[in-house]
C-alpha cells in the first residue's frame, strides 16, 4: 500500500514537471522600427533573430512603410492589443508615442526604446551603442579634415563655407539631437563654417535626399562645401546628387550610413567618410536587456551585454560606446556589412 502511494506521488510529482515544462512561457519580443526594409533595419533584424535563436524567445522585428508617426504608434498599439511581454521601438516621434508608451506599462508590458535617450519619462529603459555627444561632433570634424583634401578650400569668418544637414523627420529624436550638437559645435568652435539653412528632413529616403541636394548645388552654387545626412539613407542620396552634377571635389558628403551600401561612393568620391554602430549590436542588445529583465534581472553598470561589453547606465539610458568610422571602400569593405 505505501508502495502504491509513494509510486503515485512520484507519477504526480512527474506529470507536474513535464507539464511545467509544456506551459513554460515563451517571451515575445517585438521590435518596432522607423520605417521597415531599408538596409539599416535589415541589418538590425539580423542581431534581433540571432538574439531570439540564441536566446529561446520569439523575437521579430516590424516597421511601417514609411517613416511617419501615425503608423508606428499603430503597430504599437496593436502589440498592446496582443499583450506582448515586450515592445522595443526605434521612435520616429518619442513625443507621439507616449501615450500608447503609458499603456502599455500599465498592463505590465515591458518598454524598451533606442535612438531616443532624450525622452524616457514613459519608458523603462533606453539602450545606446554610441556616444552621441562624440558621435555628432565627429562629423563636423571630418568636414574639416576634408576640407584640406579638397585642396584647402578658402574658408574664413568673414566669408564661410556652407554645410547643410538631413535628418529623417523633424521629430526623430537622435537625428536631431546630433544635428543640434553639431550646429552649437561649429557655432562655438568654427568660425568659418555655418550652415546654409536649417535642416531637411529627407535622409530616410535616398530619393528625397538626392533632390533636396540638387536643389542645394544649384540654389547655393559654390558656397555649398558640405552635406551631413544624418539618416542612413541620406549620404547616398546627396552622393547621386553629387555625383550627378560631377562636384565630387566640391562638395564633402558623408554621414550615416551602412558600409556597404557607400562602397561605390568611396569609389567616385562622392562619398567622403561614413560613421555608423552596427544596427545588428542595437538589435540583440534590446532583445538580450528585454529578457535578462523579464527574467528578474537588474539593470547594473558594469555588466555586460554579450558581444558588446559592459555597460554604462545614465538615469534611465543604458550604452556602450560602439562608433565606427569609414574613409575609403577598403575601411567599409573590412566591416563586412
């Protein structure tokens, strides 16, 4: 009879464990982008899948068609509809989304963003690969080291040389964080540059990019020495401008950008450097935080996101610093992405 019994609770015991086991919950992870199928946030996808193969989550990545706000707050709230235990977002307006950002948490949802460490009051954590203080004055330094390349063009505070920037809208926040640091740094530091006029918000379509800097070339002829494109597709629409109008050793043109996509610029010398992170380090860092957190973890300085090194932690804005910079198709090629 005790044999019976003891063999009974065994088999319960048992039972309870593979049921456990079948009912384990797998975490769902959504990343939702500016704007999807542009080569930026392919490459993203690729650090979000391998995070989700490694990790054992279901982990994707979705974006709207076009780099608006409304649609962006739409597929989040759709995912709030779903009750996913995660939602992480590369905002196109941090502003619009706080609303959608507040209900999600309220239902227990964790929010992570990236790109937008400036608004974190309805968010849960904010995670950065680059310093982007450095980050934006980098640029600006590079159009001065260019400027000597293109045979020390006559640049003095009594008659400066142009540079114009082009962000992804005029609500991205990081794109215009940068586009400010970089204003205040020329406007502090270097007398012989200004800005022609205030920024353009084309540079996450290489079209609108291309014709936006056709028209700077022929509105502001020889007084237009450089472009800025903060947006990943920007550099290559002002390098097709550039290009285009054959003012390759006239105009500078560098930015964001993906090293593969700026090879053949580099080759013609419409492009004239690049800087980037690598979206597919953003992409598994936001998939890795979300679950180290859903699993009870806290967020530390000093521990490490795997593949990227330890963190640094500022208020609510987790980052590293990953910047990487390109002169030449051979420093692009050697990124091998």
């Amino acid at each position: 009879m005790v044999r019976r019994v003891l063999a009974a609770a065994l088999l319960a015991t048992l039972a309870s464990g593979v049921l456990g086991v079948c009912m384990a919950k797998q975490y769902e992870i959504a990343v939702v982008v500016k704007i999807g199928g542009i080569p930026w946030f392919n490459r993203m996808e690729e650090g979000v899948l391998r995070a989700a193969a490694e990790l054992g989550v279901n982990a994707y990545l979705m974006g709207p068609a076009t780099a608006d706000a409304a649609p962006q707050v739409a597929m989040v709230e759709d995912l709030v509809a779903r009750r996913v235990d995660a939602i992480c977002v590369v905002p196109t307006d941090a502003y619009a989304l706080i609303p959608v950002f507040e209900r999600a948490r309220a239902q227990g949802i964790l929010v992570l963003t990236h790109e937008s460490p400036f608004e974190t009051s309805a968010i849960d954590w904010d995670i950065e690969t680059i310093d982007s203080v450095a980050y934006a004055k980098l640029a600006i330094n590079e159009i001065l080291l260019n400027l000597y390349k293109h045979g020390g063009l006559d640049c003095r505070p009594e008659s400066p040389c142009g540079f114009v920037m082009l962000v992804g809208g005029l609500t991205v926040p990081l794109h215009n964080f940068w586009a400010d640091v970089a204003l205040k740094y020329v406007q502090e530091s270097v007398p012989y540059l200004v800005e022609l006029t205030p920024r353009l918000p084309t540079a996450e379509s290489v079209e609108d990019s291309r014709l936006a800097v056709l028209d700077l070339i022929k509105t502001y002829g020889d007084r237009l020495k450089a472009v800025i494109g903060w947006g990943s597709l920007g550099p290559l629409g002002a390098a097709r401008a550039v290009r285009e109008m054959g003012v390759q050793d006239k105009v500078i043109v560098g930015g964001s950008a993906i090293p593969s996509t700026v090879v053949e610029y580099f080759r013609d010398g419409s492009v004239d450097w690049a800087q980037l992170w690598d979206p597919a380090d953003a992409g598994y860092a936001m998939v890795w935080i979300a679950k180290y957190i859903l699993d009870g973890g806290v967020i530390q300085p000093g521990m490490v996101i795997p593949g990227l090194g330890p963190i640094s932690v500022d208020g609510k804005v987790i980052s590293v610093n990953a910047i990487k910079l390109m002169r030449s198709a051979e420093d692009a090629q050697r990124l091998g992405f």
